[in-house]
C-alpha cells in the first residue's frame, strides 16, 4: 500500500517525520488494516493497549509507531467502488477523548463510500483523459514532410486540463507535381470521442487528397463521409494546396479560422477565404480562393485555441495574431515559438495546433515542360530530350533508368491517350517526371503472362521509380515517376 495523506490535531511534526506521506507500506496479513480490506467491513479498537500498540509497531516493521498509537481510539473503514477495494482510511482518537461510538461509525462508514466512489471516477477520468491524449498524439504527424520549394513547421500544445483534450489536427501532405496539401481541423467536443473522431477525419484527408482534388472537393467529400458516419461527426477544416512551381495557393473552408499570409517584406494579411459551414452540416456548397504567393511568403494557419480566451473574442485575436506576424522572423520555428508565447497562457484552457508554411518556390532553371506531337516519332525524341537536359543539370548517371521509364510513359499516352500530350520533368528533392494527355482512362497494373505483348510497362516503372502514380486533371490525366537524385 501506498500512504497517501495524514492529518492531524497533535503538536507540529509529532506525525509527518513517523509516518510521512508517499510512503511505501507492507501490510502482513494478521494486521486490522488488512482484515478491513478483506472483508469490507470496519475495524474498530475501543482502546489500543501498550502490548496491541508494540505488536502493530513490530508488524509494520516501525518501532516508532508505539508511541503514537499506545492509549489511542482506532476506526480502520475500507475504501471500497464498484466492487474493488481501494485502499483503507484510518480515525485515531487520544486517549483523553471519548471513544468512537455507534454514530461515529455509521458516519465513517458513510464518508467512505462517497470518498471510495470520488477516488474512483477520478482514476477513471484519467486514464480516459490518458487514453484521449495518446490517441490524438499518435494520430498526428511527428515531423512535418521534406518538400521542394516548401517549408513547413508544427506546433502543437495540449489543453492544460485533461477535461479538454479534443480534436484538433493537422497535416502536411506531398501531392503530385512537387505540391503539398496543408490541413488544420477542429472537432467538435473534446475527449475520446473527439480524438477518436479526429483520427478518421485526418485519415479521410490524406486518403482524399492522394486523388489530387481541388479544395473544394475535398470537403465537399469530406462533409458527405462525416454524413455517413453519424450525427456527431462536426468539425471545421482549411485545406489548402501550394504549387510551388506555378506559385499560386488554394485554399478552401468549412468554418474554420482563416490563415494568414505574410508577404516576403513583412507585410500580413488575413485571407479572404469564404467561411463555409462546417464538416457534417451537409447541404452547403465549399468555394475555393486561388491566390499567387511570392517566393518568401509564409501561411500560417491555427485552431481556435490560439486565438480565443475567455478574456478575448476570436476575431481580436486574429487580429492580433495577424499583428504580431507583421516583421516576423523569416524563421519558422521562430516565428510558431514567438507566436506562442505572445498569444498563450501557461495552462491553455483548449487544445493549440499551429502550422507555419514558408513558400520557397522551385527555380525556373529546375523545371522544363515539352509539347509532344501524338506520332511514333515522338518517343525517341522524348528521349534525346531528356538525356540531354540530364547531362545540363549533372544528372547523366539517371539517364538510362530515366529514359526507359520515360519511354514507358510517352508510349502509353500514345497508345492508350487522347488528343496532346505533353511532358514535365522538375529537379527538386527528387527527380520528377510527368506525362499530360487528354484521356479519361487511368492506366493500371494489369498481371501480364509471359506470350503478352503488352502490360509490362507499368511494372518496369514501379520497379525503378522510387514513387510512382496516375491522377486525372482538368482536361485529362497525368501519369508521374519520381526518381531519386542518387544514382
């Protein structure tokens, strides 16, 4: 057993040095404090004799006990919820006072039940609230993605009360073309529920966004599933989608807080992104905002724990927020620390996520894109062109598993496309390659047995690419390796 508290009315430090708290106690079984556990019922001592009082110091092994116990009244009750007995509490009278009698015991008894009941819920709310952080920590990202011409940083800060741990998210997606799919959501409700709900949502996201939809979209997706899923299933969501080759962001909202985009001069802004309604509600269309952004722009997006507090309404937060981003650091982890610090209590009262985003943009120098001519003649072509401009970046090691992956491409969009076709090979993190045509059939890896003609191409690329994959566009579809710089 564990001591986990004494009280008493004796002169100061008689007690706290013989039995102090936190300490650890083997109890042997001929003790009245083991008999009161095992069979629930109470223990009275009208009078602890100074024989009783050596024999109970020598069982706890604590000789300094008899003197605090010879002379005394003792009531031992048992600590008992739901069936399990939690512990035991003990009443000690001096020996100048009356003993305990029948009225002293109904309410010992009484005080032990509602106390046993109190202990127990309290063990119970924590390991839910226990329970709830782990699920939502281990549904959220660890370390945010490693992305050409984009920066991201997280942070995340848990309610200081483990009442109000909820159902904040966020997420950095890679998506085709060198773009990244951000997402911040909030759930409404906290505990397990919430976290729990969080966890479907955040995977229906990234489920969602491999299939390279508009922000729009995607919501809209979103909300229908949530739909499906219950009446309980409310969250707000920003999704946006930055191409760092174009230089232009998406955004789209389901009721949540707009971001904030900081010019490469310091200057900020909150972005007008319509409001929306949030996922679950059904019924309500999604539009989305497409902005240009510079290079050494920063997005910065939140839940509404930054920004509200009982003291402060959310739009003056956002405001302030906005403010305080205006001549920030063009360091991310910085600038999520500073805001953090200037916006936050020490305890906050709800759960805080925060993504930074830094839009770098890819060089022009590292992107060229070609429009082929749908004719046989083109392959070989697509070819030359690629190895030469390989050689131009320092890249010749790649040229031969790059060329027959290319290959592979440009005939299918010959063979299997429809109307121009055309092709984009982009230096970032990794080499990507990318053949547009005007076809509405996605290709697919199909078992090719060995008299087959065709069917094998697909597989070659997914043995050489360390990624590959197929989405449509607006006129058509997209077939995309990448390869890694290493040869």
């Amino acid at each position: 057993m564990r001591r986990i508290a004494v009280v008493h009315d004796d002169e100061p430090g008689r007690w706290d040095d013989v039995v102090p708290e936190d300490e650890l106690l083997n109890l042997p079984k001929e003790t009245p404090f083991v008999q009161a556990m095992r069979t629930g019922r109470a223990v009275h001592v009208p009078r602890i004799d100074r024989e009783r009082a050596e024999r109970l110091a020598g069982l706890l092994a604590h000789r300094g006990l008899r003197p605090l116990l010879s002379g005394r009244a003792m009531l031992i009750v048992p600590l008992i919820a739901r069936g399990q007995v939690l512990g035991t509490f003990e009443l000690l009278r001096r020996s100048d006072r009356p003993g305990f009698d029948e009225f002293d015991l109904v309410l010992a008894e009484e005080l032990a039940r509602r106390a046993a009941l109190c202990i127990d819920n309290g063990r119970l709310y924590q390991r839910e609230a226990r329970t709830a952080q782990e699920l939502q920590r281990s549904m959220l990202p660890a370390d945010p993605p490693k992305t050409a011409g984009a920066r991201v940083c997280f942070r995340y800060r848990p309610a200081g009360q483990v009442a109000q741990v909820g159902g904040d998210w966020f997420d950095a997606i890679p998506l085709p073309g060198c773009r990244l799919g951000i997402v911040v959501g909030d759930v409404m409700g906290h505990g397990l529920t919430s976290a729990a709900i969080m966890g479907q949502l955040r995977t229906a996201v990234r489920t969602l966004a491999a299939q390279d939809l508009r922000p729009d979209r995607l919501l809209r997706q979103l909300d229908s599933l949530a739909q499906r899923l219950g009446d309980g299933y409310l969250a707000t969501c920003l999704y946006a989608v930055y191409d760092p080759v174009e230089r232009r962001c998406q955004v789209a909202n389901a009721g949540h807080v707009p971001p904030v985009l900081v010019s490469p001069y310091g200057e900020s802004r909150v972005l007008p992104v319509p409001e929306g309604v949030p996922i679950g509600v059904g019924g309500e269309p999604f539009d989305t905002v497409e902005i240009g952004v510079e290079d050494g722009s920063r997005l910065v997006l939140c839940t509404d724990g930054l920004l509200e507090r009982r003291d402060r309404d959310i739009d003056v937060g956002l405001e302030e927020l906005r403010a305080h981003l205006a001549g920030s650091s063009p360091y991310l982890d910085s600038t999520c620390d500073a805001v953090l610090k200037a916006l936050t209590t020490t305890v906050p009262s709800d759960d805080i996520a925060l993504v930074a985003v830094g839009f770098d943009g890819i060089a022009k120098d590292d992107v060229v894109t070609w429009n082929l001519p749908a004719e046989a003649s083109m392959v070989p072509e697509a070819r030359a062109m690629v190895a030469a401009k390989l050689a131009e970046w320092g890249l010749a090691a790649l040229t031969d598993a790059v060329q027959l992956m290319v290959s592979e491409l440009v005939t299918n969009a010959l063979v299997h496309g429809a109307g121009s076709i055309a092709m984009r090979l982009i230096r970032g993190t990794a080499l990507l390659c990318e053949v547009y045509d005007d076809g509405n059939e996605l290709p697919r890896l199909r078992h090719a047995d060995a008299t087959d003609e065709s069917g094998r191409g697909l597989h070659l690329v997914g043995h050489l690419a360390e990624r590959w994959g197929t989405n449509r566009t607006e006129r058509g579809k997209v077939v995309w390796f990448e390869h890694a710089l290493a040869g």
